[in-house]
C-alpha cells in the first residue's frame, strides 16, 4: 500500500515538473519568435521605468518601487559594473602581490 502511495507521488510530482517545464519552454520559444517590440521601445532615453524591489530576507511584501529614466538606469548599471570590475582588478592585483 505505502509503495504504491509512493509510486503515485512520485509519478505526480514528476508530471507537474515536466509540465511546468514545457510551458516554459513553450513561452521562451514563443518570445525569441515574436518581433522585438522591446527592443523598439528600448531606444527611447526619456521613458520612465519603474521596478518593484523585494526584500529576499522578510515575510512581509514590500511595496517598495524606484522609477527613474532609461538614461538614469543605464547610468546606474554602467557604475556598478565600472564598480565590479574595478573591485575584481584590485582583488587580482593583491593576489599577485602576495604570491598567490
């Protein structure tokens, strides 16, 4: 009985991930087909883009939201990728200082 039970979880759970699974691969091979109407829309420096942060460490939903340009944004990214690499040539830098 308890074999059985087992079987029928694990032939469920299996289903419903390999389902799961193919809806997703249906929807990404449905967005790489479409036109990229982002794209388009991505070229406008001036349009206001507004993203939702979470708080990964709290139960309780945060309604926190930034909006700034497209122009800011990318200014934003293009520090904290300047800020990255600079850390990661100085991390490398003291490695080969000390030997290692």
């Amino acid at each position: 009985m308890r074999l059985t039970v087992m079987i029928g979880l694990v032939a469920l759970a299996t289903a419903s991930s390999a389902q799961a699974w193919a809806q997703d691969s249906d929807k990404a091979q449905a967005a790489s087909t479409a036109p990229d109407a982002k794209k388009v829309a991505a070229k406008d420096p001036d349009e206001i883009i507004c993203v939702r942060h979470t708080d990964p460490d709290s139960r309780i939903p945060s309604a926190a939201k930034e909006c700034h340009t497209r122009r800011v944004w990318d200014g934003m990214n293009d520090t904290a990728r300047q800020q990255t690499q600079d850390l990661q040539n100085r991390s490398g830098q003291l490695s080969t200082l000390r030997g290692g």
